[in-house]
C-alpha cells in the first residue's frame, strides 16, 4: 500500500512539474502573440508600418532589404521581431543563415509555435518577450506622438483643452492667481 502511494506521489509530482513548464511555455507564447498582434496592428497603417521598420531596423540592426525580406516570407512584423530576436540569441548572432533557420522551422513542415522553435534551438523565450514589448511599445509611443502631435495642449479630466505648458501670468489651470480677481 505504502509503495502504491510513494508511486502516485512520484506521479503527481511529474505531472504538476512537467505540466507547469507546459503551462509556462503556453504562457510565454500568448504574450508574444499579444505583442505580435499590436506591432501588426500598428503597423497597419502607412505611417505605423513606417514607423515599425525603423524600430525593428534600429532595434536589431538590420536593413530595410532584410525587413522586406522577411515579408517576403510572408512574415508579419511582430513575427519578424520574434524571429530577429531569437536570431539574435544564436553563435554569430542575426545572420541569414540564422534567420532562415529560425524561419524554416517556425513555417515547417510541421510548423511550429515559438515554445517548440526556441526548445529546438536550446534557447529561451523571455529575451524575445522583452525585445518584441520594447519594439512594440517605442513603435506605439512614436506612432502615437505623429499622430497626435507633441504640443503642450492637452485635454483635463473634463475634456477641456488647457495649456499646461504656458508661463504667462492668468494662464494655465488657474494655480497661482491672487485673491480678488
């Protein structure tokens, strides 16, 4: 009896093991899913996809030739940012060689998820994680500057336009103004 419950106790413990690196594995693959989806998104305008070029050029040190050379594979550019970043973590760094490695098994056959690709190669998902955030929030924040301007007007909390910027006297939230005016 004792040597059944040593075994299912051995057994639990393998399965919660191995099922909460599965689980993180899973995990890890939906937030580059979700950073992917957002690069795409904002890419999906002319001046986004400008602007997410150069963050994916400036980021990985690579060239436009080489950017379009991945959409050639029918890449997206948040899968572009993945691929480039696990490239990076390889001997000799971002190279086509590399890329296309990386490319080939994640387009198969059999194709395979970004957990599977970086297992493949004995790397680990985080670093892409963190550099695909990055691309994607530098290319948010500049998308979102063009598009908006980078005036000193913005909106208060009743969506009234107030100069938060402005020194001269009178102006601004109304701070600082003496009594009896």
């Amino acid at each position: 009896m004792n040597q059944i419950k040593f075994a299912l106790g051995i057994t639990t413990a393998l399965f919660l093991l191995l099922g909460g690196s599965a689980m993180a594995a899973t995990g890890e693959e939906s937030q580059l899913k979700k950073q992917s989806d957002e690069i795409n998104a904002t890419a999906s305008t002319t001046e986004g996809q400008k602007t997410v070029v150069q963050k994916i050029t400036t980021n990985f040190s690579v060239t436009e030739k080489q950017v379009q050379a991945l959409r050639d594979k029918k890449l997206g550019y948040g899968e572009m940012t993945i691929a480039l970043s696990l490239s990076q973590s390889l001997p000799g760094g971002i190279t086509d060689e590399n890329i296309a490695k990386i490319v080939s098994l994640r387009q198969g056959p059999p194709v395979m998820g970004w957990g599977k690709v970086a297992k493949e190669l004995d790397l680990k998902l985080g670093k892409a994680i963190d550099q695909t955030k990055n691309v994607n929030r530098e290319a948010r924040q500049e998308n979102h500057q063009e598009n908006h301007g980078n005036s000193d007007m913005h909106k208060d909390q009743r969506g009234n336009s107030a100069n938060h910027g402005s020194m001269e006297r009178g102006q601004g939230q109304g701070r600082g103004m003496s009594k009896g005016r």
